[in-house]
C-alpha cells in the first residue's frame, strides 16, 4: 500500500494540511519500509510541493520533520564506492595493444576519446557533447572548447590546451589520426565522437548523433577489462580522476590544476585526487618521531 500509494495510502484517513507530527512518523515509516534515502528525499520535496500548490506553510520545514530527516540522512547512508583512477601506465597499454597501425577506425575513435578525456579532466558529458568545430590543432598542442559543463552556470564556456608530446600516448597525435581515419571536417557543427557503421567497404561514422553513455561505458570498460584489469574497479570519471591524480602528483601548481579541470572549490577538486603513498608518507615522516 506504502509503496504504490505513497503519502495519500498511508495517511488515508489524516487531515491536510499535514501535521509535522504526521510527516515525521511517515518518514520514519517509509525508512524502516523502503531503507532509501532518496525515497525520504523525494517524499519530503512532494509533501512541501503540494503544500505550496495549495497555498499553505509546508511543514516540512517544521524543526520536528528537519531533525527526523537528518537522522535519517545519516542512518539510510551508504558508503561511496569510489573508482580506481586511470593512469599513463593503463593508457600505454590500451594505446600498445589497440592502436597499431591496422587499427580500426572503432578503436582509434576509442583511443581518441580516453586520452583526450585523461589529459584534459574532460566528464563524459563534455566528452559527448563536443562538436568537430570544438577541436583546434596546433603545432605544439590542440584546444578543446568547452561550450558548458556542470560547474559553469552562466554558460561562458572554456578552453582548455592539451600539449603534443612525443610519447605514444600523444592525445593530439591520436586526435590527428583519428581526424584523418574518420575524414572528420574541423569545421563541421557535428558530434566529433559518433556511433560507427560497419559495411563490406570497412567502418564510417554515422552523419547525426553522438555516443550514448552506456555505449561509451561498454567501449571503456571492455579495454580496461582487456588489459587484465577489474572493469568494476572503474567508471568513466575513472579518465577524468586520473588525470587530475596524475598532475597532483607531479606537483603541477595548484592554480593551473584548479583551471584546467575548471574547478570552483578546493573540496571539490581534491575529491579527484588519489594521492601517492610516498607524498602521503612526507606527511608523518616530517613530525620529527
């Protein structure tokens, strides 16, 4: 009854508007029922909605329902499971083993799309919202436009540099090479990573639409998983942290750090970072004991 009727099955016979006494035993009900947090969450956002609708005080900001959601923020909690970092190391080995020079367009797409995400702190969102136009490529680096992301709320964009470097693992070599595999027009308004078709003539990217997440995700994880490693271990933001790990620990000042992953907030930017355990051992060794 709880669950498919809500707040209306189990306060049938309850008056409205509710009583905060009412809506603290509610939530208490449905946390010992369901063990969601986010069925209190979503139960406390619908009850302070219909009261607004209905022009009356909701009671949800009552100082009895606050300290009950708390409580049960805390108690309902579970633990994050953070994902396992990429590094250069991983990379190497995707870049040995998948981009040979008989690679398939499928694969250097793939390549292109992990080492620039990597070297640039790119989210998947940033990543699937790029358009060809979005790419810039100079001698001695290419730039990413950002035309949004999740922490620019005025929409004013980014542009963030990706050295060239001589290694195999070069982002904008590979950038090149699936530029050139792909006969991608830098100038075109087109996603840049598209889904590809296969024909008797080899492989093509489809004219409209970008990749889906999950699709992106199975693409990602499948070359991790081929490497030898725990595809559980990692999520696409796996790129991104890495990165971010990866210039931490080379001691890249924190101002250039903090820009080029477009961070607002230190809290947030050191939520990325997985430091070593030799930088993590300076930190008792210089006590003195």
């Amino acid at each position: 009854m709880l669950l498919r009727d809500g707040w209306t099955g189990w306060a049938v016979r309850k008056r409205f508007p509710a009583k905060p006494m009412h809506i603290a035993l509610y939530l208490q009900y449905l946390a010992n029922t369901v063990k969601s947090k986010s069925a209190t969450s979503v139960a406390v956002n619908a009850l302070a909605w219909a009261h607004r609708m209905a022009g009356m005080e909701s009671p949800t900001e009552n100082s009895l329902v606050r300290t009950v959601v708390d409580a049960l923020d805390r108690s309902l909690a579970q633990p994050k499971t953070r994902k396992e970092p990429v590094t250069a190391a991983m990379l190497e080995e995707l870049v040995e083993k998948f981009g040979n020079p008989s690679a398939t367009l499928s694969d250097v797409r793939s390549l292109a799309a992990f080492l620039l995400g990597f070297a640039a702190f790119l989210r998947f969102d940033e990543i699937s919202q790029l358009k060809c136009c979005d790419i810039a490529i100079e001698s001695s680096h290419l730039s990413v436009k950002l035309r949004s992301s999740k922490t620019d709320q005025y929409r004013e964009g980014a542009l963030v540099p990706v050295a060239r470097t001589s290694t195999a693992t070069c982002p904008v070599a590979m950038m090149e090479r699936y530029i050139k595999l792909a006969q991608i027009d830098l100038s075109s308004e087109l996603n840049l990573f598209r889904a590809i078709v296969k024909s008797k003539k080899g492989e093509y990217l489809r004219r409209d639409g970008g990749l889906s997440y999950t699709r992106f995700r199975e693409l990602f994880l499948a070359m991790i998983k081929s490497i030898g490693l725990a595809p559980k271990e990692f999520g696409l933001h796996s790129l991104r942290s890495g990165g971010a790990t990866a210039a931490a620990n080379a001691g890249v000042p924190d101002r250039l750090f903090k820009r080029h992953g477009r961070w607002k907030s230190e809290l947030a930017k050191d939520g990325y970072v997985k430091d070593l355990l030799s930088s993590r051992l300076l930190v008792s060794k210089s006590l003195g004991v």
